[in-house]
C-alpha cells in the first residue's frame, strides 16, 4: 500500500544551507521549479534555488521586473540564455530551461555545490599533486567548450569557479559575450576584477578567447601557492603590476609552470589556446584508454576519467537536496531521513576522508530516530549504516572528516544543515575541528572582541613613554563587532578596525568599502586616501576561524577542563593570531583557548601573545546573519555614514578630464557603475537631461530613468560662469513621482550614493 506523505507546515520547514528566505514579493514558483529561498541578489535581479518534481535542485536568475519592462534589459537577459544553451563543456553549469518572454523572465541551470576556488585554498590551503592537475585540466577543458561555442566569458576568476565534488565548475555568464564583440557595441563590457583581467582588456580590445586564458593562468598559481600572482593592492598598483607582466608563481609545480607563464603573457599572441592546455593536461589518448577498434577517448571522456581518478578530498559545503525538498513540503521529514531523494549529489566515489579510503556516495540511509538520521563519519571516509548519504557524504572530504572517529553528526531535518550532535569522545582535535566548521557551515555569527595590550607588552611602553602602566592599557583597549553574513558572502566589522570609529565592510569577491560619520556637504564627495594596508582578504570570516583551524592543525592542542554551560568544554592550544589594528595587518604567535557549548558550537574564544590580548565572545553562530550598507540610513538598517573608501571600477574621459569612478553602494557592480560612467555626456536613448541646463550651474543627467547623475560648474574665480569648467558628483537612485501641474514630469531622488566620480589630477 503506497502512503502520500504528509506535506510540513511552511512555519516549520528547515532553511537549507546556502539559501536564505524568500522575500515579501518573491515568487514561490518559476515555469516547472518550486522556489526554496534565496542564493543571492544584485542590483539586476535575484538567484533563487529551485527544485523540480524530481527533486533536483537548480539555481534559478530572473530579472527585476522594472528592468523587465525594458527592452534593453530583456535583450541582454536573452544573450544570456543564448551563450548558457551553448555552454555544454564537462566544466561549465548547463542550461535547463528558460522563459525570456515572462512578466519576469527567468532561466535555470546548474545549482554547483561546493566552495569558490578563493574560499576552498583560503580554508583548506592550496591543491597538489593530480588534484592540482586535475583543476587546471578542468577549467582549461571548461573555456575550450565555451570558446568552440564562440563565447568569451569575460570575468573567469576565484569567485566564479565552484570547487563541486565532482570536480571544478566555471560559472557566472552574466557579462559572456559572443567573441570579437567591441567594447564601442557592448553594453556589457566592463575592465572586469583588477588582478584578474589581461592587460589588453585595459586599452579597449575585443572580447577574445585569450584573455580569459590569461584569467586561467592566474587561477592555477592561485590554486597551486595559495597567493593570488599579482599580490594586493589598489586596482591602479594591480593594473601596472598586470601590464608590465609582474606576477608571483613561485610555487607552482615544474610540470605546470611553463603553461601558467605562457597563459600570464602580456601579448596575448603568445598565450596556449585553452585547447592546447587541455590536450598538454589531459592524458594522452594510450593512457586514457582505448576501445578494442582502436578508437581514441574524446577529451570529455579523458577528463572525467582524471577527475573520478584524483579529484579527492572536495565536499559539497553542506548542500543536500533533501533539506531542498523537506523546505517546500515535497516528502515527510521521515521520508527525508530516509535519503527518499538520495544523497548531495556527490556521486560515488567523489569524495575522500580526512583519514584514508574513498566516500561511499551512498545515495540512501537508514533512519535513526523520528528527529532526523544520525550516523558516524569514520575515519576511513566512509559512512556507517545509520548515517545518511546526503548528509555524511557531504562531509567525506572536508575539513569536518576530521572530527572522524569522534563526532555523531545528524542530518537535522528541524536544523537547515548538519550540526554536531553529541561527542563520542573527547578528541580536542576532533572537538575544535567541528567548531570551527559550525562557524563556516552555518547562515553567519557575531562576535564581540576586546583586544588590548598584554600587561608584560604594556609595561614596557610605559618604561618608554614614562606613562602609566594602567594608562598604556587603556589606550589600546578596543572594542570590535564583527558580522558574516554568509548568504550575503559579506564581512562587516565595527570599532577601530581601519580607524576609530570606523566601520568597514568586505566581500571575498574582493570589494573593500570604509565608512565614518558624514562629513558634511563641502566634504562629502572628497574620498579618503587609502592609509591602512589591509585588504578585503585580510577581513573576510578567517579573522574569526582561521585561530580555530590553527588550533586544531597545531599537533599540540588539549583539553582544559568544562565551560561553554552545561555539558561543554574547554580547550587549547598555539596558534598564529591574525588582528586588524587600525588598518594594519598584525600577525603573532599567540596562545588560544576555545569554549565550545554542549552540541559542540563555540561561545568563547581568546588568545595572548607577547603583545595582545584578545577575548572574543559569539554572541550568534549558525543561525542566519544579515548585515546592512551602513550609507543606508537608518530606516534600511544603516547608519547614514559617509563612504570613505569604496571600490575603484576604472576612469571615464568627460568635460574634458579624467574621472575615476567609484562604486559606494553594495548593490552597485562595477560593471554597472562603468557603463553608467560611459553613458554620461552622450546622445544615448537611455540618457535624459529633465533638469537643468547650462546656465544654472547645475544638470542632471538620468539614466535608464531609474538613476540621476549629476554635474556642476566650479565657478572658477576670474571665469564667467558660463566658462567655468564642469566637474561630476555622484549618482543616486532616481524615480519618477507623477506630473506638476504644468505637465512636467517630476522625479525623486534617493539619499545614497550609488555611484561616486573622482577627479583624477
């Protein structure tokens, strides 16, 4: 007798990992996909995970329907769908299906479990031996396809390579464009992520199948050394270290050294075809295998047989389809922990332990226990029969295998993603690992840090100063909020961090923003100048687990008795403690201790080292963190502060001067702010000028009516104001609010900056 199970009430369906909620207003289905929360959202639209009626996930992009009524915008939506469809390689997301022609048109493809290619290094530290071959094959594999179809994807880097169990994925063709197309006809060309895009991407050259294997020359010296090849800086220093050819591959492997050299060329005339870095990578056709007629393996073949071979130790960063279907009611929670739908998609043997042997990739499991299945992660990489394939094998391969033998970890159907359950033993190692997973796995924390100068540090600047000892400390007492909200992939800390009083706000795709209180009208457009070394890099998530993963990895952590409530414990160990301190990145070798709670989540961190000491509390941790522009005001859940530094897209030639054009709001991509830039002083039909003329001192431009620009005369001393030169503010969000009463339209204008121009002397 078949039984229908019963659907879950919306109010207690589980939130998966990865997705945050729908929104007021956003659709709960799209063509055949039901909509389970949200990936992401842009300025353009938003990216939605999907599951179909077979309970396969997708990731579903729409448009915003104010840029769906327009004409443009739907075009460029078009040549999306276009250059997916086409987009057929072994290590490219594919296409599923998609609706141009709808009120809000959509398209679905590949929903690629796994972390960016940045974020894979930065946790788990760089690639080697095949696995490193197997990358670079796979994305030189990857652009062949993409370049045989005619497309040039344009913004190949860390970010847009997904590290899946089943083996790397370029995806993101949001600004793809078919090759040989000019930058003079191409809306969507853009200089791209500075450090990543070929020199001759500056100087204006066509879309070309090069410069993206100039991206990829620069992806495998980041996944072989763990450094990106041009270093940081501002996008002015990567731009002359990229022209000039200035790049770091110390490190990389002999055997795939020549081809990341010939790939980093400056000329792009000397660069390999994406073609001839597959056919050097690959193995040749004897060791590939041939059939008993003679008949050579395709190269697709020959890739997957690479990666089925050494493509090891890659998780899917917890996603399971299952935890997508039990969110939109489609199975019983108790047909949900009986792996109904199967495992994560990792597919057999994809995934490796942290100890030896190969994952299982068990597609079912048995359950244990109305509250979800609960299993073992042995230290052989496989899982044990009370453990279910979606979870567990989410797990064989990254760094929470190596809780091993000691951690229970249950499928947490009433959760959205696994948690540690209870404790087998009480393995340190064990223990900090799964810690410091619970913080990278989960929808963000908070935490409260104090630092300040050890006593002994303290003592001797006031042997030196002839100040105090209690004065030196209370000088270098700060205090520091930090939030990651992983949903939003941002990284916002508050209190002295670049400054006092700052706030500071970062990405992994490299955007740095600072913020301080207003300046005032005669103030506010004038940027400030960089003083701090720090990077976006410097203030991403690791600030908060990298001591955690020290800990774990040092060979010399232990058990230091009960905290953390009830049932919790309390550990320690050395590691190399990493500060933001006024903009300055300070590195120390310092003693750590952790607190973890009953279930194995931290609530308490510290560590001492010869000159700070640091005591961070988390106040949240595993559960959804939102953080907010703080240029937003208030009543969007910002502060109204200025933008001090934002970043840097590249320069724009009007009125007869350089602009450097900057991107102030985080919804606002440089592309965009770019495009907008171009759009100024010209006949376009996407520009209008309703306010102002040359006389007033004062014009407005609007752009695609959702978007003001505005430009004022100097009224240089000794000039008439005619004469008076003209220079560009800024652009703020703009709406049309009806007609006056003489038939003009009218328009309102927001309070934040989108986009900011900067004169370049």
């Amino acid at each position: 007798m078949s039984v229908t199970p019963s659907p879950i009430p919306s109010s207690a369906r589980p939130l998966p990992t990865g997705l945050e909620p729908l929104e007021k207003g956003d659709p709960d289905r799209l063509g055949p996909y039901r909509l389970v929360g949200r990936i992401g959202a842009g300025g353009m639209g938003a990216v939605y995970g999907g599951i179909d009626g077979g309970g396969r996930c997708v990731a579903v992009k729409t448009v915003h329907a104010r840029f769906a009524r327009k004409r443009a915008y739907r075009e460029a939506f078009a040549r999306e769908v276009d250059m997916l469809s086409r987009a057929r390689g072994v290590s490219t997301a594919h296409l599923h299906a998609a609706d141009v022609t709808a009120r809000v048109p959509w398209l679905a493809f590949d929903y690629v479990p796994g972390r960016d290619l940045r974020s894979h290094v930065r946790e788990f530290g760089p690639l080697e031996g095949e696995a490193l071959r197997a990358f670079a094959a796979g994305t030189a594999e990857g652009l062949a396809a993409l370049h045989a179809a005619g497309i040039a994807h344009r913004d190949v880097k860390p970010g847009n390579v997904i590290l899946s169990p089943d083996g790397p994925k370029i995806v993101d063709f949001g600004i793809a464009t078919t090759i040989g197309a000019r930058r003079a006809t191409d809306r969507g060309a853009s200089y791209g992520t500075p450090g990543w895009v070929a020199p001759e991407r500056y100087t204006g050259a066509a879309a070309d199948p090069a410069a993206d294997v100039f991206a990829w020359g620069a992806l495998v010296a980041l996944a072989a050394t763990g450094r990106d090849p041009f270093g940081r800086g501002t996008p002015e220093e990567l731009r002359e270290r990229v022209s000039a050819g200035h790049h770091d591959v110390e490190g990389v492997p002999e055997g795939l050294r020549p081809l990341v050299e010939g790939a980093l060329s400056t000329d792009p005339d000397r660069r390999p075809s994406a073609v001839d870095l597959m056919r050097a990578l690959l193995p040749p056709p004897t060791e590939a295998g041939v059939d008993g007629r003679g008949r050579v393996v395709p190269a697709a073949e020959a890739l997957r047989a690479l990666l089925r071979d050494y493509w090891r130790g890659v998780d899917a960063a917890g996603h399971d389809p299952a935890r997508w279907a039990a969110a939109v009611g489609m199975v019983s929670a108790a047909g949900i922990a009986g792996g109904l739908l199967g495992g994560a998609g990792t597919g057999a043997g994809t995934g490796v332990g942290a100890g030896a042997g190969t994952a299982t990739g068990s597609t079912g499991g048995t359950a244990a226990g109305s509250g979800g299945a609960v299993g073992l992660a042995t230290g052989t990489g496989t899982t044990t029969a009370g453990a279910t394939g979606g979870t567990l094998s989410t797990l064989v391969g990254s760094k929470a295998a190596v809780a091993g033998a000691g951690v229970l970890v249950t499928a947490g159907v009433a959760t959205g993603g696994y948690v540690v359950y209870d404790q087998v033993s009480t393995a340190p190692v064990e223990a900090v690992t799964a810690a410091a997973t619970t913080l990278e796995e989960g929808g963000g924390f908070v935490v409260e840090v104090e630092r300040r100068f050890t006593d002994a540090h303290a003592e001797e600047v006031a042997a030196r100063t002839g100040r105090s000892v209690e004065a030196v400390l209370e000088e270098s007492r700060a205090a520091v909020e930090y939030r990651y909200a992983a949903g939003q992939d941002t990284f916002l800390a508050r209190g002295e961090v670049m400054g006092q009083g700052s706030v500071a706000a970062a990405g992994s795709d490299g955007r740095l923003y600072v913020y301080g209180p207003a300046l005032g009208e005669s103030q506010a457009s004038q940027p400030v100048t960089p003083a701090w070394e720090a990077t976006a890099e410097d203030l991403g998530p690791h600030l908060v687990t990298g001591p955690l993963r020290e800990m774990a990895g040092s060979g010399d952590l232990e058990e230091a008795g009960s905290g953390g409530g009830a049932g919790g414990r309390v550990y320690t160990g050395p590691l190399t403690a990493r500060l933001v301190v006024d903009g300055a990145v300070v590195d120390e070798a310092a003693r750590g201790l952790v607190e973890v709670d009953a279930e194995g989540a931290p609530v308490r961190m510290e560590y001492t080292g010869e000159r700070w000491r640091v005591e961070a509390d988390l106040t949240e941790a595993g559960g959804s963190v939102e953080v907010a522009d703080p240029q937003q005001g208030p009543e969007l859940g910002g502060e109204g502060w200025e933008v001090f530094h934002a970043p840097a897209c590249g320069e724009v030639e009007l009125y007869e001067r350089t602009w450097q054009v900057r991107a102030d709001a985080w919804e606002m991509t440089c592309d965009r702010a770019m495009e907008v830039a171009g759009l100024l002083g010209t006949e376009s039909e996407r520009v209008e000028t309703p306010l102002g003329y040359a006389g007033t001192g004062a014009i407005t431009y609007l752009v695609d009516r959702e978007m003001a620009c505005t430009g004022v005369r100097d009224f240089v001393p000794g000039l008439s104001g005619a004469s008076s030169p003209w220079s560009l503010v800024h652009c703020t969000p703009a709406a049309s609010a009806g007609e006056t009463d003489l038939g003009w339209e009218e328009f309102e204008f927001g309070p934040s900056t989108l986009i900011r121009f900067v004169r370049v002397e």
